[in-house]
C-alpha cells in the first residue's frame, strides 16, 4: 500500500488534525514528519475533544500504529505531559503502537531559554513566534549541535551531551541576551528521569515506515503547520524552521518519493494565521468578529497551542495555488465551510495588485508581498445552516458553486467539505 500525505495549504490550523483523524480509520500507521509542539491538532469525537501536539492524531484509533519522524523536533516533557493526559482518557499510548524515531532532536530548557530571550530582543520585529524552542531546536540540528533521541537510551552519554549543550548556550544566553544562566546539574537530572520514560519508545523510523509499505500497509503522513509557514516556500522570516511541505516528508521520514500515493491539501473556506506577518486579505473589525468567533466555542478562530486570536481574512486563492504548485497536491479539502452560512455575499481574493500591476502568483520577497492588495472577486452567499448536511444534495446550490469555483481555479479536485467540527460533519464530493 501506499503512503497518503496530508498538508496545511495556508497559515497552518486548517483543521488537518480532524481530517487526519477521519481518514485514519483506514490507515495502519499515522505519522508525523515535521515541526514540534508548536503545532495544535484538535480533534473532536462525540463530547469528547483531544487537542494534540505531538502525538499522531492516529492515536484516538485503536490499533493504530503511530510514529514520530526524525523531522519532528521533541520536547520530552510535552511528550510525557501529553502521553499521561491521553492515558488517563482510556487510550492504548504503550510503546506497542507509539514510537519516536532514534534521529529525532530534543528540545531543552535552554532552547526555550534562547527562544524567549531572542524573541525579547526584537522588540517591535517580533515574529512571534510559539516560545517553544521550535526555532533554536532546529538551528542546533543543522548547526550539527543538537542532542538526538537516540542518547536517551544511553545514560552516560546523555548527561555529558546535556552538560556541554547547557554550558554552550549559557554563554550566549548570558553574555549576549543579559539573562540568567541555566542549572546544568537540574537540566541533566531531569533528562535522566525522561530517559527512564521514553527510552522504550525509541524505533527506527525509516525502517518502520519501510516494512510497513512493503507489507501492504496504508501509511498516513500528517502534517504540520501550513505551506506559507514553510522556512524556504513561506511568508520569510515570518515562518516556522521546518518543512511542512512534501518535500519534508521525504526528509522528515526518511521515506523514498516513488511510495507517494495522494498529497492531500487541507484549506478552511477562508483564510488566517497566528502571528506576525503579510497577510493580504486580511480583515479587520466587524467582518474579522464575524469569521473569528468571540472565543467561546472551541471552533471559534484561537490557536489551540497559543490561544491567541488568529487574524482572519477572506479566501486567498494566490495562497492555495502556490501550495497546489509547491506540494503537487492531488486533492483539497475544504474545512469550515459552515462558517461562510448567513452571508449574502461572500468575497474571494482570485490575485493581487501592485502599484496598478495585477499579480497571480505569490510574489517570494517579504518587501514586494507586504504591499500586494488582494483583487477580490464576489460570490453569492447562502442563508441555510449546512452543520447537519451529509451529502452535496444537502447543501444550498450557492455553497456547491462556492466549492465548484474552488476547484475550478485551482484545477485540483475537492474531495470534501467539513461543516462542523465532528467527525461525521463532513460532505464528500
């Protein structure tokens, strides 16, 4: 069988957490390739709602296999923290159906550490980023510095890497940012105790993913964050420090390209983002209130990890087709849709223009992209509640021509549309 991929085609929380969860049901094995807990996957199933962010959204399916990928970057206590949580609610989280892979990095307390101190630094130029260690992670794997999680298993190693890793950025962290430095003896003492922990969970990734495709089993890539986010395709500098696009799969698994089956895009019906940065069809005021929610409803527009209000903004179909070119996605779907009910006119941002100049594609340099003003196309809304709606036949004809001018832009087939956070809320193409 083959490997099925899915991506966040925009900013980031898309709702591909529920999307995965849903075409889990039929996977063997879920597995994550990039990003750390920073990412946010909620998924709902009846009264209950699980939000992760490290562990596969396959883990809510009995006998789901689940891997974490070496492109993950892994804060052992969020991991323990969030395992303990998801055992308490009755789900298997043994190292029977969860591994992490042997070259995935950890983060530290001196990563968070930096993070936050870098981030202060900036000042106005924040970018705001999680203040997880996501970044300072990442920039120790590729500057050949960072701790892997293989040294877990190996005690004596472990404490002389995290003594030296601690050392080293206390330097900087002091001298540079002005803060106080960290207790290596408390750092290395509380690695230990996770090492005890996660010790069995260790596997080669590569080598799982690759007998399970051999074996004819279904592997289901999950992703994280969204294609704009990603550190060499994104809105830079205003990015994540990872690959949250297919060509991270390939790196972040360790996992040849010839298995790729499908490369789902996933896309609310309109458009946000958490943090700084471009954002061309940005809205403001009323119209923002409308898309965002007030915060009461867990479906409402605030970042799972963060909890931060997320900008919002009118479909970017710019946005999508730099995805659809970048990941070579073979399907969408559409989340959210249900939020656009009510409106009589619904608009859609088909290019951008600047000083007179009309753009199709997204323009790479951060200066040129920041005065793109969004061309907007209208379509008409719909009245009707869609939440109950399973089948297109269910829906108002305005919402079918809304996906239709969707996929017809595009050229990429929509194969579904959530109207609701459940996992039988979706509409199926």
């Amino acid at each position: 069988m083959p490997l099925d991929i899915v991506l966040g085609a925009q900013w980031g929380d898309e709702g591909k957490g529920s999307i995965t969860d849903l075409l889990a049901e039929n996977a063997n094995m879920v597995v994550r390739f990039s990003g750390g807990d920073n990412a946010g996957h909620t998924v709902t199933v009846g009264d209950q709602t699980f939000k992760l962010h490290l562990i596969p959204s396959g883990i809510i399916h009995d006998g789901t296999m689940c891997l974490i990928g070496n492109g993950v970057v892994l804060n052992p206590a969020v991991f323990l923290r969030e395992l303990g949580g998801l055992k308490e609610r009755g789900l298997d989280t043994s190292p029977n159906r969860l591994k992490i892979s042997r070259n995935t990095h950890l983060i530290t307390p001196a990563h968070i550490a930096l993070d936050t101190a870098k981030e202060a630094a900036r000042g106005d130029g924040k970018l705001g980023t999680t203040l997880r260690g996501i970044g300072p992670a990442y920039l120790d794997k590729v500057g050949r510095a960072g701790i892997r999680a293989d040294l877990l298993e190996k005690p004596e190693e472990l404490d002389a890497a995290i003594r030296a890793h601690v050392e080293a950025h206390n330097m900087t962290l002091t001298k540079i940012y002005g803060v106080d430095p960290l207790d290596a003896d408390s750092v290395s003492a509380e690695f230990q105790e996770h090492a005890r922990n996660i010790a069995p969970y260790l596997a080669d990734g590569s080598v799982m993913i690759d007998r399970a495709l051999k074996a004819g089993e279904l592997v289901l890539a999950e992703g994280a964050q969204g294609t704009m986010l990603d550190v060499d395709h994104g809105t830079y500098p205003f990015v994540t420090s990872s690959s949250p696009t297919t060509g991270g799969v390939i790196t972040g698994l360790g996992v040849g390209p010839g298995h790729i089956r499908n490369i789902l895009g996933v896309a609310k019906a309109f458009s946000s983002r958490v943090g700084s940065g471009p954002f061309p069809s940005e809205l403001f005021g009323d119209e923002a209130v409308r898309l965002r929610g007030t915060g009461a409803n867990p479906w409402d527009e605030f970042g799972t990890t963060t909890g931060r209000p997320r900008r919002v903004g009118w479909l970017d179909l710019v946005v999508l087709e730099h995805a659809v070119r970048i990941n070579g996605l073979t399907e969408i779907t559409l989340t959210k849709l249900d939020i656009l009910s009510g409106l009589k006119e619904i608009p859609v941002c088909v290019a951008y223009e600047i000083d007179g100049k009309r753009i199709e594609h997204l323009p790479l340099d951060l200066p040129t992209l920041e005065k793109c003003k969004p061309v907007i196309e209208v379509l008409p809304g719909w009245d009707e509640d869609i939440m109950q709606a399973t089948k297109p036949a269910d829906l108002p004809e305005n919402a079918i021509k809304y996906v239709q001018y969707v996929e017809n832009y595009l050229g990429v087939k929509v194969n579904r549309a959530s109207v609701g956070p459940e996992r039988d809320q979706n509409v199926d193409f």
